[in-house]
C-alpha cells in the first residue's frame, strides 16, 4: 500500500474497514458467520511513513482445510476487485473513521501527539485536512485499490499449523 502521505492511503484505510471493520464487516460476515470457516478474521494494514503491508489474518474452526479457507478469502477479495462497494458500506466506514478521529483529539496529550505526528509528516496543519481526506474518498477509489493492492503477485501466505 502506499506511504501515509500518497493519495491512495486513505482509500486503503477505508477499504480494510469494509473488509474487517467490526460484525458487519464483509469478512466476519461471509466467513464467519455465513460459511463458518474462520472462528475469527481480521484485515488491517500497516501504513506509516513508508509504503506498507494490508494483512488478512484468520483463525479457522476446526476440521476446515487451509486451501478452502483461502480460497473463500480469495473470493472476498474478487468481489472486492470487481464491483464497487455500495454507498452505504463506504458511509458507514467513514463515520466510524470520523468518529474514532474526532473522540482520538479529545484529550490534550492525544492532540499533542497527533499534532507532532503530521509535523514529523511534513506539515501539523494536515491533521486539520484528514476528515476532508477521508470523506473525499469514493467507491470508485476503493475499487482502483482493491485491484492495485489483492494481486495474485501481491500475495504472501503464511500458515500456521498446530502440532496436533
């Protein structure tokens, strides 16, 4: 994924909450719930500075088989690739990401090291502009990442196997 300060990071921060952004999230929903074949998932990215990583990560209910439950994750990721999210899914990401920003600046040392934080990024006065970014964000830039970021060639998998 692109850097923190690439016009893309804001679409990638969106499109991980679609995915794995609470009960609701399409992850936890098709894979957990539904299909039963992760007793938990979740999908997040590391972004900084630097370019970063979008990670899926999931526990699967025992008796499942690794291949079928990636290749569900795969199918996730396809629909993320082929169709826009709907305008209300994209809606409610961006309310949460307002609200968890609004009530993160409440207190005065969490302002302090936000304002440090853009600083260091190049300008403090940018913490003002990040609900303009986020709510500038569209279906259509989330579909643009899906299909730059959920790459055949992208994609590392590392599986963890019990010894039983």
């Amino acid at each position: 994924m692109g850097s923190r300060l690439d016009k893309s990071y804001h679409a990638t921060d969106l499109m991980t909450d679609v995915l794995s952004g609470g009960g609701s999230s399409r992850l936890y929903q098709s894979l957990v719930k539904e299909r039963k074949l992760f007793s938990n998932i979740e999908c997040h990215h590391f972004g900084s500075t630097d370019a970063g990583l979008v990670v899926i990560e999931g526990k699967l209910v025992k008796g499942v088989k690794m291949e079928d439950a990636e290749n569900a994750v795969e199918e996730e990721l396809e629909k993320m690739r082929t169709a826009l999210v709907s305008e209300n899914e994209l809606q409610k990401v961006k309310n949460k990401t307002e609200s968890m920003i609004t009530f993160e600046d409440m207190s005065v040392m969490s302002r302090a090291n936000s304002l440090a934080y853009y600083e260091t990024l190049g300008d403090a006065a940018w913490m003002d502009e990040e609900l303009d970014r986020y709510a500038a964000v569209t279906t259509q830039d989330i579909l643009e990442q899906s299909r730059r970021i959920f790459r055949k060639e992208n994609c590392n998998t590392i599986c963890y196997l019990s010894e039983n």
